[in-house]
C-alpha cells in the first residue's frame, strides 16, 4: 500500500533534495570542500517506492552494537520492524533507535549497491512527528541518503547490520556520489 496522505510529498522530496545540495555545496561544515563538490545524483521521485506501513515493535527492544567504517562501535535499540511488498517481493527492515532519542534508523543495503548506489548501503531516518501517522508511518525509499562516509572517509558511519541487506533493487532516493570522496589523509 502506498501513502498518500501527503498531497505534497513529492514536492517537499523535492525541496529537501536542494536543500541537502545547498548543505553540501555552500555549509562550512560539509563533508565536501566547495571548490571539488560535483553535485548529488538522485533517482527520479517514484510513488511505488512511497509505503505507510504498520511498525511492529519488539516486546523487549535489544540494545545492539553495530560496528562503523572507522572499526568502532556504536549503539542502538532493535525498536520494531516493517513488512511491506516490493515488485511482489515481501521485504522486512528492522528500524533501529539510537539510545536517548525517538527517531527511528533505517539502514538498508540493496541490489544497487557498488553499481548505482554506494556500496555501503543508504539510509532512511524517520521522525514521528512527520512520519508517523495513524494508520502507520511513512517509509519513502525517495529519501534516501548516502551515509557521510561517502563523501569524505574522515567521517564514521555505522555499517548497515546484515539482517536489512535487501535482495531486491530500491531505485529510489540518492545515488552513489559522481565526485571522488575526500580522503584527508591522500590515501
């Protein structure tokens, strides 16, 4: 079942994509310097890959350890999980929530993965407050996004845990960034 609750979301995907580019190209604090930003590269803004689906939480949410591109460690709540159909597929992504906070992390690794999408995976962060509705939350694969990794390897990013390495293609949400990433170190 697509969401549809939203007549505007297409156009606020769209907005959020500029605003993430200005981010990258003009913030003091991006990833990427100004002068070697080459832009983000997104697939077009599709309504199959939009859901509103139920999450079902776990009874006992485990506090997991999900290890990063730098060999550290950080933590979070195995909170719930969500079942939805893909291309006739069924697919589940375990919705992960850092300790402290009520946002839920969707990290999720696809087909796409090293060819079309970084080969890390991407991300999908969900906010209740504009996520979460009363007939289920708002999974749009539109937004995803690259981890900072991507652009720069100075930056640590927690690794999508195997249990949300997907079988299916999601041709939706960023690309893999068409520039080099950064690497302080000239490696």
């Amino acid at each position: 079942m697509t969401a549809d609750t939203d007549t505007n979301w297409k156009q606020q995907t769209e907005e959020q994509r500029r605003q993430r580019e200005q981010y990258f190209r003009e913030h003091p604090q991006s990833p990427i310097p100004e002068e070697t930003f080459a832009g983000l590269a997104y697939y077009p803004i599709r309504e199959k890959y939009r859901f509103l689906v139920p999450l079902e939480e776990h009874d006992d949410p485990e506090l997991i350890t999900v290890e990063t591109t730098a060999d550290g460690e950080q933590q979070y709540h195995r909170h719930g999980e969500f079942s939805l159909e893909l291309d006739g597929r069924e697919i589940t992504l375990q919705a992960y929530r850092p300790p402290g906070e009520e946002r839920l992390w969707v990290p999720f690794r696809d087909e796409t993965n090293g060819d079309e999408t970084y080969g890390a995976g991407r991300y999908l962060d969900l906010d209740p407050e504009s996520h979460e509705t009363e007939d289920g939350w708002i999974l749009d694969f539109n937004a995803a996004y690259n981890p900072t990794c991507a652009y720069n390897t100075a930056y640590e990013c927690p690794l999508i845990p195997m249990e949300n390495w997907l079988d299916v293609r999601i041709e939706a949400g960023e690309k893999d960034y068409p520039g080099e990433p950064v690497d302080p170190h000239g490696h």
